[in-house]
C-alpha cells in the first residue's frame, strides 16, 4: 500500500503484531541475548538481521530510521546522537586526511566551524562557495581530490534557498554524491532526493522533535549513487577493520550506509538514545501538522515585518520580492518553513534592544520547535566566524533569526509590534 506523507509520519517505522504494544516500546537495554555462539558470529558477519550492541542499533531506534527513510524517500537511515555527528559522519564516511570537499557557504555557524576548522585539522580540505553563482563559478572549486559536494535546502539563518537540481548536476558531472542538510524544510516541504542529492541529512533536534526535548541527527541514504567509480576506495575496497567487506559488493545500494553504522557509528558511538528515539518518535507523528501551523505563521509575521518602517529587510521566500521566492515556488510550494530572518534599524544595539523587550518570543539558544523563539546569530551560534565568514554567511550584525512558533499568530504579531515601539 501506497500511504500519503501524512500516514507515514504515524504508520512507517513502527508496525505492531498480534498482540503487541500499540505505541512504540523504548527498548532501554544495551544489550541482546542468543541462543548460540554460531547466531552471534552471523550477526557479525551482518548475514543475518538483528541487533549486537545499542551502540551501533536498538529496536527502538530502528523503528524511527525506517520512518525517516520512508519520508524522504530513502533505502536506509542512521540516527545519531546530534545533528553536528550526522554532518560530520557524512563526510567521514567517504572523506579521509588528503580528500577535499565542496560546500555552500550559507550554512550554519555550527557546521561551518565543523567543517572549516575540526575537519581542516584533520586533513580534510574544503572550499566554500556562493550557493548562486553559477555553474562554472562553482566548477573551479573542484579538485581532483573532491569527494562531496554540500549545501542546506533552506540555509540557518539566511533562509537563502539552494537551486538543488544545480548543486546535483555540478555534483554528478564530477562523479561526487550531493549531501543535503534538509533541517528546516523537514521532508514534509522538500525531499531532496527527489531532485538529484544522494544523501540527506537533519538535525532532528528541530523540527522533527519540535519540543525542544531531545538532541539528535540522522542521515538518510537514496541508495542512488554510484560509488564504483573510482573515487570512493572506501566503499569499494576491503575494510580490513570488518573481516574485509566489500560494501558495494556485499550491501548493494545500501553500501553507504552500512560502511556508516558498522564502521563509524561502531567506533566513534555517536548512536542515538532509545529514549530520546521514543521522544523523536512522538514528534515525527504530528510533524505534518506543525509544519503547516509554523508555515502560514511565519507569513504572516513576514508580511508584517516587510510592512514596518522599522525594519530594513526581511528574509523570507514566501515574500514575493524575496530574491530566492522563484526557488520556493519551484521546491517549497507548500512553505518555507517557520524561520524569518530580518534586519532592524539600529544594527547590532537595535537589534538587541528589540529582542530584550519581546515578552512571547524567547531569546534560546535554539530554532524550529513549537513555541516562538529569537536569537542574535552574529552573538551566539555564528560568533566564532569573523567578520568577512559573516558576509559571505549573509549574516548582517544586525540580523534577528526569528523562529515563529504555532501558538496564536495574532499574539506572535503583537509581541512585534510592542517590541518595535520606542
């Protein structure tokens, strides 16, 4: 049976027998009994289906990779402890000291210093890029050494939007996979797959928990590039550290994924919780429903914004002088997602001045969950770049990343207005 998006944030994953539980169980165990020696060895071998340890796989948090796989349209997922290991463990999986990537330059300030610093040090080059400039622009960047291109579907915090069938025409063209960050457009309003990238990846922190509860990742694989093509020697060679698997040969289209859990998720242990997969869990079932309230909320805060002569410029695709509003139409016709970003008069002093009177909004450290939150990227979660990473982020010092929540948009729109008075 064919299920529409919806049933599948409640019906996917998790499919009870006879008699069984009717909501997912928490599977709160590290470990799993066998009846033989000969069974164990099997599972090893992965010649047969199970779970060896909950540092590399747990029922519960099985249950929640399949849903998520089924969202996006995906043959596999792994969920991570966070959003930072799924990023870097995409890259890991097919990247070692003397590789080199390509990366769009609006990305978060978390992952960029993960990638322009941790990774840098340990021998991984990356070049970044503006995400609209053109093919050619973008080909000089690639290296005979490149092994990935990477970009976000809606860029934290310049809710820029990247032309994804572009990112994966340069990315196929040079036998690379397109890596897609797709956080805050949830599969609910994008699925990158379906537009030519390879692997996806969230933040699950955000919007798939939406109650700002648990912190995690996951990475999805399409099971559609192909990596016997001279590039990938991890996939296609030995892993002399698993009994000298092949992945291509041995895991087919799920070669990716598979060298993901048993050789990086294994020794780095970056697994989900059970607990906090339960958590997940609960959130990915109304993920339809939230998604569209934060939606319709955010334009309409947008449309105010826009109208106020106190604010310079507002970022928001659904606005239709927004300069990406072409890009949404085409890969976001159902929304942009809750998150607006705008420049207030006053610069950096304007802009804190107006946040410290918001009495609804609260100043987290945080993005896209159920109640209407307000950061300050270029203080926090973007303060480790300097001045030039700023622009070339679009980060202004006076930016206001404003996360619109579900409550009433009325009482949203109001605490504004009463922050904008003098």
């Amino acid at each position: 049976m064919s299920w529409k998006m919806e049933t599948k944030c409640l019906q996917e994953g998790y499919k009870p027998e006879n008699g069984a539980p009717r909501v997912l169980p928490i599977y709160q165990s590290t470990t799993y009994k066998y009846d033989s020696t000969e069974h164990v060895a099997k599972l090893f071998d992965l010649s047969v289906p199970g779970h060896m340890y909950s540092r590399i796989s747990n029922p519960t948090v099985e249950c929640v990779e399949n849903k998520i796989a089924a969202l996006e349209g995906g043959i596999g997922a792994i969920c991570t402890s966070s959003g930072q290991a799924a990023s870097l463990l995409s890259i890991l999986n097919i990247c070692k000291s003397g590789d080199h990537f390509v990366c769009s330059s609006t990305i978060y300030g978390g992952t960029f210093n993960l990638f322009h610093k941790r990774l840098n040090e340990m021998g991984i080059g990356i070049t970044f890029v503006d995400q609209d400039s053109s093919e050619e622009e973008i080909q000089k960047a690639f290296q005979p050494n490149t092994k990935v291109l990477f970009g976000e579907s809606i860029a934290n915090p310049k809710i820029s939007i990247l032309d994804m069938e572009k990112f994966a025409a340069i990315a196929h063209r040079n036998k690379v996979p397109l890596i897609i960050d797709n956080t805050f457009a949830t599969p609910m309003l994008l699925r990158p797959i379906e537009y030519g990238a390879d692997i996806v990846i969230h933040s699950t922190t955000k919007y798939m928990d939406g109650h700002a509860v648990c912190v995690g990742g996951v990475i999805v694989d399409s099971g559609n590039f192909n990596w016997e093509n001279g590039k990938f020697p991890g996939l296609t060679e030995p892993d002399e550290s698993y009994h000298g698997m092949i992945y291509t040969r041995d895991c087919g289209r799920a070669a990716y994924i598979t060298k993901a859990r048993v050789q990086l998720i294994r020794d780095f242990g970056c697994y989900m919780s059970a607990n906090n997969a339960f958590l997940l869990n609960l959130g990915l079932e109304t993920l339809h429903l939230r998604i569209e309230r934060h939606c319709r909320n955010a334009e309409s805060v947008a449309g105010f914004l826009a109208s106020s002569d106190k604010i310079l410029s507002v970022s928001y695709p659904y606005l239709k002088n927004d300069p990406y509003h072409a890009l949404a139409d085409k890969y976001l016709p159902k929304g942009c997602s809750g998150v607006v970003s705008f420049r207030i008069k006053g610069g950096r002093e304007g802009a804190v001045r107006f946040m410290d009177k918001l009495k609804l909004a609260a100043i987290v450290v945080h993005v896209a969950d159920c109640r209407t939150a307000v950061l300050h990227p270029a203080s926090s979660t973007h303060r480790q770049l300097s001045d030039e990473q700023l622009v070339q982020a679009g980060i202004d010092p006076g930016l206001i990343r404003f996360s619109v929540g579900i409550e009433n948009v009325e009482d949203i729109i109001e605490d504004i207005r009463q922050a904008l008075e003098d």
